[in-house]
C-alpha cells in the first residue's frame, strides 16, 4: 500500500472519530494540525512523514477528554493501525507521540522525550492553539464549559500543576491566555514552528492589549 492510501484510510478513520466533538477539538482542528505538520516537514525531511502525518490525524482521538474509554479507544486504534500494515515499532512510536505529546504532562515534567516526528506533531498542535485561531478556540472552549469571558479581580495563575491545572474552578477565557497560550511560543520543538509562532503571538498580545482598553473604554 502506498503511503498516500495509508494515509487515506488515516483521515477517513480520524474523521469518523472525531466528527462530534463542540469542545475545540473536532476534525477542522486535526486537519489544521495535519497541515501545520506537512508545512513543518518540509524543513525536516529526515522526519517519517507517514509517522508523523498518522500521529497528527491520530493525535486526539484517545484523549481523555473526548472519550470515557481510552483503553477501548487504544485498541481501536492499534486493531485499526495492524489493519492498516503499521508494525510493531511504527504502532508503538504512535502511542508514543500520542502519550507524551499534551500541555499538562509537559507542565509536569513526566513527558517521555518525543522523536523527531513527535515534535513536529507537538509543534503543528501548540500552533493551532495560538494565534487567531487560537483566540477563536479559547472563546468557544469556554462558552462550551460555561468560563466568563473576562474577570478583572481573578489574577490568572501560571506555573500550575497538572492537578490545579485541571481543577480551574472560575477559569476567564482571558485568564486561559496568560496560563497557557501565551506560554506555548517558547514551548516549540523546532525552529520552523518558533518562526510561525512569533507572529501569531503578536496576534494574540494585540488582541489582549485591545480587550483590555475596550473592556475599560479607554479608547
Ligand atoms: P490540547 O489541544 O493540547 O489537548 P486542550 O484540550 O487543553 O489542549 O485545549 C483545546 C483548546 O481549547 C485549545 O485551543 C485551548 O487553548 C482551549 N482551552 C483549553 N482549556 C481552556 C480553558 N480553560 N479556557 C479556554 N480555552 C481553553
Ligand atoms: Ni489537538
């Protein structure tokens, strides 16, 4: 099978997974992840593209917050990649970069090291969470799970704990930029997405820097 059919049949899989999801993580946002990848590849040819473009479609679909199962949903995906022709080691650099790849375990320090691939996955991921769909995806994240969009007298509060993290009682749509968007530049693997990431951090900072002065009329 050729790769291009491999990855066919990825995406088909992916998008049947992912097709419900109204928390900021459907399958709009897998494709952007698997564009930002097959960008960043270009400057990383030594990369696996069929690894790294799967572990882009795959990325989120045993996470736990979008499936009660991630035991069954593994299988899934292992039964799904065998079917496919992964080997062994293909399947398990997947899971890897799958496993290690998210924001809380980097918080805490338990994330294993990713390969190159997982990198550029990580990387293609973090990207999509900033910038101006990065802004479009806080606001709809937080009218989904009710956070007000701003709240002066709550300061936002960094260097959190996964724990804390996950536990953000009177969590802003605003206070998610300083706790974790606005981190996420100086988080990137690779010098391509560092360069893609600085403009969209601008971005951001303008958008903030006018929520403000419009949130207090100042203009
Ligand atoms: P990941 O995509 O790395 O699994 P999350 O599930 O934490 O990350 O986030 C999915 C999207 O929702 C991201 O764009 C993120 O910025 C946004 N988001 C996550 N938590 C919050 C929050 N408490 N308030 C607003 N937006 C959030
Ligand atoms: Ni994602």
């Amino acid at each position: 099978m050729t790769t291009d059919t491999t990855l066919t049949a990825v995406h088909d899989f992916a998008r049947s997974k992912m097709r419900d999801d109204e928390t900021g993580h459907g399958f709009d946002h897998i494709q952007r992840v698997v564009r930002l990848a097959d960008e960043l590849l270009k400057a990383y040819p030594q990369a696996d593209r069929l690894l790294t473009l799967s572990a882009a479609y795959l990325h989120d679909v045993i996470d736990e917050k979008l499936v009660t199962d991630t035991a069954a949903a593994s299988a899934e995906v292992r039964d799904f990649l065998t079917a496919q022709g992964f080997s062994a080691d293909q399947q398990a650099t997947i899971f890897l970069i799958m496993d290690n790849m998210s924001f809380h375990k980097t918080l805490d320090g338990t994330a294993k090291p990713l390969p190159l691939e997982g990198q550029l996955v990580q990387d293609a991921d973090r990207l999509d969470a900033i910038g101006a769909i990065g802004i479009a995806r806080a606001i709809y994240f937080g009218g989904h799970f009710g956070e007000k969009i701003y709240d002066p007298a709550v300061a936002p509060r960094t260097q959190m704990s996964h724990a804390e993290y996950r536990n953000l009682g009177n969590e802003t749509v605003i206070n998610h930029f300083y706790e974790k968007l606005l981190t996420l530049k100086d988080l990137m693997n690779t010098d391509a997405a560092k360069t893609l990431a600085a403009h969209r951090q601008a971005v951001m900072e303008d958008f903030l820097a006018e929520f403000k002065a419009e949130w207090q009329a100042e203009k």
